[in-house]
C-alpha cells in the first residue's frame, strides 16, 4: 500500500476513507453507509427493480473506492432472491485494501470480510447472500481508457464489450475539479454507447452541477434531480429512458444553464468552468427532454 488512504471521522461519528493524493474524503455527508443507502440504493430504485428483473440484473459500480456504495447495495438486496451481476471498476486496489483492513472502524465491510478477501486476491467472487446470488467482479484498471479500449464507437452496434451492459450503474468518482479526467463528455459518451438501448438503465451520481448535468444531457442520457443527501440539497440521476426519471429537469434548468458561467462539458482531462458554447446551447435546447416544451 502506498499510504495514500486514512480513516476520518465525520461530524456524525461515523469514519469514512480520505485520500490524501486527490484531497477528498470518500461520503462527506453523512458517511459511507447512509449516504450509499439513500444516493444509489434508494435513489435507484434497486429492491423493486431487481424484484422484477426476469434474468440477472448488473450493476456497474463506477469509483468502487473503499467498496460501500457496493456493499451498502448488498445487504439492502440479500432478502430478494435473484441474481446480481456486481461489476465495479477503479484503477487502484488500495481504498479496498484500506477499507477490508479496517472494517472494524468503518463497520460496513462487517460480515463481507471473506468476499473482500477473495474479490481482492483473484478480481472475482461468487456468492449466496442471504437469497441473492451475486456474481462480483472487479475491473482493475482506468474506467475512461478501458472504455475507449471497450466500446470503439459512440453507437452500440460497434461496442466489443465483454461485459454485459448495466441496468443500474453507481458513478462515483473523486470532484470534477481534483478527477476531471472521470467527467469528460467523451467520457460519458462512451458509457452511453456501452448501455443496451432495449435495457433500461439509471445511473445516479451526487453532483448536482450544472455542467455536469449537461454532460449527461449531451451524451444522450434524460436527466433529472436527485434526492438530497445531507451535505447536498438534491444529487442528480440520469437515465436511457425517461419514465426512470422522477423528477426530470425542465425549461427552468435549461433557462439557468444558458446563464451559467460553469454549463460547459468537459472536452479533455481539465476542469475548465465556462459557459455554453453557442453549438452546445442549441445541442441542448434540442434534446429530447427539452424539444417542443415552451420557454419560460
Ligand atoms: C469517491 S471514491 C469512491 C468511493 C466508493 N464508491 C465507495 O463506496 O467506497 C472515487 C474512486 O474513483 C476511483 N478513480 C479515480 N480515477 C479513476 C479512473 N481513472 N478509473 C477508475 N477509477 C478511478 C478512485 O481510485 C476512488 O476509489
């Protein structure tokens, strides 16, 4: 281990993992457990979906960091018996490491221990958790680079994919500003072009960013508000079908986007904050959420 990785206690006593390279802890609100619980579990709806889910239902767990979102995510769904594919994706072993070496502290890894152990020496384990059957896999390596490598262009019917495509996927990198090379709209265009278009998929993330959310906008995705967790009066879930979306952002987020002075989509690895650009304005004020609905 590089060293890179502490425990910090939050206001709430609960301890959560800071990493000291990016400068970031991990669930500043309201803690690893709770807010994994109402960011990704609630927010996406997984019990009933996966309740209803015919075959296996996969999650693609994006920042898989110090494993709570993913963890979280199966004590909430060992009652229901299914199938859950598990995929989670980071380019370092070591918030896992960190977090399976201090379960104790941080209390969420509690009773996970031998799944982590093993998830961590061979990048796969499968397991009954409670009447769940989970597959879980982790994808060691840069997200944006193995999707480049993964889906050769932005239509589906060229993706190579090797893995099957989300229903559920819970994006969780480090800020744009200290991560800027996970914000990217290619980033996120890639992701859209690995979905299946007959599958419905949500991903939920807890920036509320105005040029976040036009990234996702951009890439193809509807977007709407998400709940608030703690810290955050409201989070942001976006989709590749509309009827997932609760809450979809409307002509009154459009109209403030055009006057934001942060809305631009991230063409590179560098946070730039700057308003939108004349094609990307248009690009929005004709998407598919937006078209034919009256300005305000
Ligand atoms: C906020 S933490 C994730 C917390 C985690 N979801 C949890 O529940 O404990 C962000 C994670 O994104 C990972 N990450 C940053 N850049 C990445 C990249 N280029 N590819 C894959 N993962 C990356 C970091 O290593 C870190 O573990």
């Amino acid at each position: 281990m590089s060293g890179d990785y502490q425990l910090v206690q939050l206001s709430n006593g609960a301890k959560t993992l800071f990493s000291a390279s990016y400068g970031e802890k991990m669930h500043p609100g309201l803690g690893p457990q709770a807010e994994a619980e109402l960011l990704y579990v609630r927010q996406l709806n997984l019990c009933e979906r996966l309740q209803k889910s015919t075959g296996e239902f996969v999650v693609w767990d994006v920042g898989l960091g110090g494993a709570a979102n993913a963890l979280t995510a199966l004590r909430a769904l060992r009652e229901i018996p299914g199938e859950l594919r598990l995929i989670s994706f980071d380019n370092t072993a070591e918030p896992l490491e960190f977090a399976a070496a201090n379960s104790g502290q941080l209390k969420y890894p509690a009773g996970y221990e031998t799944q982590l152990a093993e998830l961590l020496q061979t990048g796969r384990v499968a397991f009954l958790n409670g009447r769940l059957k989970v597959e879980w896999q982790f994808v060691l390596a840069d997200f944006p680079g193995w999707l480049a490598a993964h889906v050769k262009s932005d239509t589906i019917s060229e993706n190579r994919l090797r893995l099957p495509a989300p229903d559920a996927i819970f994006y969780d990198a480090f800020s744009p500003a200290k991560n800027p090379a996970m914000w990217t709209l290619p980033v996120f265009r890639k992701l859209f072009a690995a979905l299946e278009p007959a599958k419905p998929c949500a991903l939920t993330t807890y920036s509320r960013s105005t040029l976040i959310r036009s990234t996702l906008l951009l890439a193809g995705f509807y977007v709407g508000a998400g709940h608030a967790t703690g810290m955050k009066e409201e989070t942001t879930i976006a989709a590749n079908k509309s009827e997932l979306i609760a809450e979809p952002l409307g002509m009154r987020w459009l109209e403030r986007a055009m006057r934001s002075d942060s809305a631009e989509p991230l063409p590179e690895a560098a946070c730039v904050r700057k308003p939108l650009s004349p094609d990307t304005a248009r690009a929005l004020e004709n998407h598919r959420q937006f078209a034919g609905k009256p300005a305000i």
